[in-house]
C-alpha cells in the first residue's frame, strides 16, 4: 500500500471516528424549553439550570437550552417586578428530548402618587414585604409586583405616611395616594 493511501485510509478513519463521537456527544444531551407567563398572558424571563447545586446553564425563556441527560432543577425569574419573583421546577431531561418547564406568575401594579400642598410632588415610596424591603418608587412610578401583601413607607422631605397591609390581587392596578 502506497503512502499517499495509507494516509487517506487514516483520515477516513479519523474522520469516521470524529463524527461518531460527535454522534453519541449529541445523542446523549437534551433539551430544556422554558415558558413564563404573567396573569396567564406570555411574559419574558429567564431560566437557571441547576444540578445538584452547581449552575450548568442559564438563558432567556423562548430559546431551548442544551443540557446532558439527567434531573435538574431549573429556576425560572420573571423579568421587570420589583420584588424579583421566582418559581422553581424540577425536570427530568431525556436524551434527545426537550423537557419543559413553567411558571405562571400573579402580579400586581402599584403606583404611589405624593401630592404636597394639593399639587404634584417629588417623593419616594419605600416598599416593604414581611420586613425585607423590596425596592423604592418615585412619585408617579408605577412597579409591577407579585401579588401579595406589603407595607409602603412614603416619604416627602422630612416626613412620611405609612401604608400598612396594602393587598395587591392579581391583575390589579392600585394606586396610593399620599398627601403632605
């Protein structure tokens, strides 16, 4: 056999041999598709990819994220609350399939309105869940929040009015009033 052959018979191998690693490499990863929704209507979000512990993918909700065969627990956020919401789900990935994974989240719109000697005015709200503060809204800012149960502390200047329990239910649009 002439050298010139020997060295195309090798690359053939090579070549062969590549592309069924490259096979069995594909053939044993999965798939993990992701849909948030907000009150029931789509939403963006994104997803983290955990498994036992340790963070092996993260991406936006909508594109499929490759995975190895195997259980995850995958972490689905909701973009644009306040409060950050979250929902956590645990998946099993098949080789060769896409498993999938859902969260619905119930929210809420607030909006605070500060008003001080009966016109508009520049202030802040300071909201509250269970002690641990969630963020802030300016005057006229409306935040989109889970629903649930809060405590808003408006401040003007130096002083402020306190808004204990305020109840936000799904879908609803709430606005506060302050007036210094």
């Amino acid at each position: 056999m002439s050298m010139t052959r020997s060295i195309a018979a090798l690359t053939t191998f090579f070549a062969a041999f590549a592309a069924m690693s490259v096979s069995v490499a594909h053939a044993q990863q999965g798939r993990i598709a992701c849909t948030i929704t907000e009150n029931g209507g789509a939403a963006s979000g994104t997803a983290i990819v955990r498994q036992n512990g340790r963070d092996v993918s993260t991406g936006s909700c909508g594109t499929p994220l490759s995975v190895a065969a195997g259980t995850y627990d995958v972490t689905l956020r909701l973009d644009g609350a306040l409060d950050r919401p979250e929902q956590t789900k645990r998946v099993t990935v098949r080789a060769g399939q896409t498993a999938s994974a859902t969260a619905d989240f119930a929210t809420a719109i607030l909006e605070v309105r500060i008003t001080a000697g009966g016109r508009r005015a520049a202030g802040m709200a300071i909201i509250t869940r269970n002690g641990v503060r969630i963020g802030t809204l300016g005057s006229g800012v409306s935040g989109h929040l889970s629903a649930g149960t809060y405590d808003v502390v408006v401040r003007y200047r130096t002083q402020e009015r306190r808004f204990d329990a305020v109840s936000l239910t799904k879908g609803q649009r709430r606005a506060l009033s302050a007036a210094f």
